[in-house]
C-alpha cells in the first residue's frame, strides 16, 4: 500500500463525477472512512440510468445461463442487506415464472432456481415453491395453456430514492454535493487534478482542486474519461438502451410475473404504485444522443406483444400511460448480443498519489452498488492511503432506522398520533421517508396543516422537505424521481407545482 502524502493544497482528497448509485454510493463509503469528498452531477440526482431500472434488488435468475455465478452470488447477498439497511424503500416480492413448452424445459428452470436459493445466503427471504396455475390464483390473468410455474423472491427498491438517500447521507458525513453542475475540465497539475465546475443554472465557473479523480458518469464515463486523458477515441463501455411502459393494473395479485420470451430474452410484468402494471425492459444497442432519447414504437410493440403471449387481456400500445427509458453503461467484453453483454462491474485505476490517480468505474447495475463502492474505496485506500474500516454493510440510510418487520408499525403508530392525517397519506410517506415521515409531518394534526396541495396527497410541507433536504429543484425531480406522483398530478397541477418549487428555490437561495 501506498503510504500517506501530504494532503495539504487540496479542497478535496476525491472527487466523483456522476451522481447515479455508483458515484453517490463512493461518496458516502469514501467520506465514511474520513475522506474530504465532493460530488459534481451536470443535472439532478439519479437523472439517467439509476432512475429508469426496472426497480428490482435482485440475483439476476438469467445471468446464471451466461455462468456470472460470482455476480449473481454477490447479487444475493446483497439483497438482503440493501434491504436491512432502507427497508423503506426495499421490500420483498414474490415472483412468478410460468413454464413455457418449447423455451426453457422445467428441469433447466428447476436447476437455476435451486442455485438461486442457495449460493447467495438466503435468510430472511422464502425459497423457491412449484405452482398449480390451474388452482394458484396466479394463473387467472394467464391464458389458460400455461400449467405449471415456480414462484422465487427477490426485492423491490425506489431506485432514484436509493441514490437521493446515499447522497443525503455522505453530505451528512461532510462530503459536498453539487447538483446541476457540470465538469468541464480535468486537468492534472500540483500532483493532484484541477476541476473546472459550471453551474448549468446561472453559469456560474469555479475550480476545485483534489487529490484523486473518481469517474462514475455511467454512460458518459468515456467522454469524462476522454476529457481526463486528452484523447478523444475511448471506448470501454457498450451502450444498451432499456425501456418500460406503464399500463393500466392488468391483474389483482400482489405477486409479480416474470415471462419468457422467444428470443432468449424475459420480461418483467410488476404492480407498479397500488393501480399500475410496470412492463419491462428491452435490450437494444444505443449510439444516438445521450442527452436526448426516449422509446421507439417498435420497442413498445415488443413489450406488447411479450405480455400478450401470456395474459389473457391484451395489452396494446394505446394502453400505455407512461414510458421510461435509461441507457446501461455496460463494460464491452464483445458479447454478440446486448443481453449477452455482462452486467458486471470493472474497476480501472491509472496514475498514482504522486501524479494525480483516476478511477474509472464501468458497468454494474444497483444491486450490487454497495459492493462497487466498497471495492472502489479500497482501491482509493490503495493510492490514497488506508483512513477507516469498511462500514456501510451494517449502516442504515436516512429513515431506514427501523427493524425489517416494523414498517406497518410505524404506519399504525402515525396513523394513532395523527388521526385527521389520511392513512393512504401516513402510509405513502413512510414507504417514502421512512422515519423522515415524522419530520416532514412535524407537529401537523389536519391536512390543512401541510400547506398548500399540489394534487394527490402532495403537499407543500413535503415539497419544502424535498428541496430543502434533497436537492429537489423542479416538479419532474419530485413527481418522476423522488416519487411517482407525476402518473396522477394534472398537466395543469404539474404546472403549478413547476412555479411553486422555482419560487421555493429563488426563495432558499436568497436567504442562503
């Protein structure tokens, strides 16, 4: 290991560049461990890929037939303890995956799901069962030719939240969080680098110095890998673009449906926010715009026609009411196919504590995120020297302070403090904040006591949290990411919402 060096003449020890789950999850595990950190993200948390998942904490059932044994074991463990440490935002589901005659045979499926409950751990979480769809009342929304299915867990996460938490917690811990603030210049000088930062939202320059480079850009790592190094060609990762639709609630069941596909591929069919179904993803190399990109109509016409070969109601293109689509980062090993390609991470690390280091992060997917970050701490410790234990396996975020089984509990003590408080409102903003929900309800006994509402049960007090707390600055990064209120708000409630939190924002600005 490299031995200390003077860390005096920097503002920072590391600097991340990206404020997706890889870059924010750094951040809060570097500064944990006594690092001076800061973090520059050019629009809002979570505003790329980390926000357009497909909501899962999972193992990863498919990447067992491209033998990722180590990423689906380290993918497991994983998931229960992501879901220990927020158990607001992650929770369990149970899944279920019909035999298709003529795909994968039932003793392949046997096989992977035995694995799937065994090389990960499992603890808390129920094992695999066989069902009868002709008794189950998973099969009434199925057309009536499928007979048998097997029912796994795996856990549901608030994705874009995950990020919003691990940054509000490495701020906490003393790293700086710069939003809407892009890097426009890396250059290496004094033995450490020279950051140039631009406010996207006054223009504003300044120059920050650190010690080390952490670049976690997802999709854009080899054009911040190019700004680092001079050389305009990298190419380390390959682009896939991933898309949803939401429909209208297709089934009653609390349980999820995971189908096969014919080309190889599986789709997902989730509730999605009590009265929605979450259909996704695709897979499809990208090399259009990244700042600009969103469905194709052949990409919803597969999703269609996915679910359409297993539910009994069709699911056509004017159903949809909402779409989402993110571009994965995913490390180029030369897969022949893009749900070929690995999603495992690669950590790649150039130059030394005498010269100026960067670490460049590549691929890996949310589940694992925590892991990514420990791996990349301890590549920093390498450079940088060794300041502290790892310590995030066993550190709840912000409002997960609370036992795995007492989410209803917190529920039902707000609901008896609170009675004039609507439960669907208690409940919404537990699921959300955890034990936040008591600082954004304050000592609030009535509606009309939370302020102005925007619509739904959206009220001022928790818009004023948002910003105040989480770096929230306009409707879409309340509405789309740190909820999804916007799949019920009005085009003219968002509106007003969208004038509220500008007047909000030049308000805390002024007085800051």
């Amino acid at each position: 290991m490299t031995a200390p060096v003077d860390q005096s003449g920097f503002d920072y020890d590391v600097f991340v560049v990206g404020g997706g789950i890889n870059g924010a999850g750094i951040a809060r595990d570097a500064v944990g461990r006594g690092f001076r950190v800061g973090l520059a993200e050019k629009d809002d948390l979570a505003s790329g890929t980390s926000s357009a998942s497909t909501k899962l904490i999972h193992g990863g059932l498919r990447y067992l037939e491209h033998y990722e044994f180590r990423l689906v074991r380290e993918a497991l463990i994983e998931r229960e303890i992501l879901w220990a440490n927020a158990p607001h935002i992650v929770w369990p589901l149970r899944f279920v995956l019909p035999h298709h005659k003529g795909l994968r045979p039932a003793w392949m499926l046997r096989l992977g799901l035995f694995l799937y409950d065994h090389i990960g751990g499992r603890k808390r979480l129920p094992p695999t069962r066989t069902l009868d769809l002709a008794s189950d009342p998973a099969g009434r929304p199925l057309k009536p030719g499928y007979r048998t299915a097997f029912e796994y867990s795996d856990c549901w996460v608030q994705d874009a939240r995950l990020v919003v938490l691990n940054a509000r917690d490495a701020a906490a811990r003393g790293a700086d969080i710069f939003t809407r603030t892009e890097c426009t210049s890396l250059v290496r000088a004094d033995g450490g680098w020279r950051i140039v930062l631009k406010d996207r939202r006054s223009g504003d320059i300044r120059e920050v110095t650190a010690r080390m480079i952490v670049n976690a850009a997802g999709p854009w790592v080899d054009r911040v890998l190019a700004l680092a190094t001079g050389i305009n060609r990298v190419h380390n990762v390959r682009l896939v673009k991933g898309s949803h639709i939401v429909v209208k609630r297709l089934f009653d069941d609390p349980r999820c449906y995971i189908f096969q596909n014919a080309d190889g591929r599986v789709i997902f069919a989730i509730p999605y926010e009590d009265d929605f179904t979450l259909i996704g993803t695709t897979d499809e190399d990208f090399d259009d715009n990244l700042d600009d990109f969103a469905i194709s109509g052949e990409e919803t016409a597969y999703l269609c026609a996915a679910v359409g070969d297993y539910f009994r109601k069709a699911v056509a293109p004017e159903d949809v009411v909402w779409t989402y689509s993110g571009v994965r980062p995913l490390y180029d090993d030369g897969a022949s196919k893009a749900q070929e390609a690995t999603r495992d991470y690669v950590l790649k690390t150039e130059g030394d504590a005498r010269t100026g280091a960067l670490l460049d992060i590549f691929g890996g997917k949310i589940t694992t995120y925590r892991r990514l970050s420990e791996e990349a701490v301890e590549d920093i410790e390498a450079i940088l020297g060794r300041r502290g234990p790892a310590w995030t396996k066993d550190a709840p975020l912000p409002g997960g302070d609370f036992p795995l089984d007492g989410f209803d509990i917190r529920v039902d003590a707000l609901a008896r403090a609170k009675p004039g408080l609507p439960r669907t409102l208690l409940h919404r903003l537990v699921r959300n904040y955890g034990t936040d929900a008591e600082t954004i309800l304050g000592s609030a006994t009535a509606l009309v006591d939370l302020g102005r509402c925007f619509g739904a049960d959206l009220t001022e007090a928790e818009v004023r949290f948002l910003i105040d707390s989480e770096w929230a600055e306009t409707a879409d990064d309340i509405l789309w990411r740190r909820s999804k209120l916007g799949l019920r708000l009005t085009p003219v409630e968002t509106a007003a919402l969208d004038s509220a939190v500008a007047d909000m924002t030049n308000k805390t600005a002024a007085s800051g």
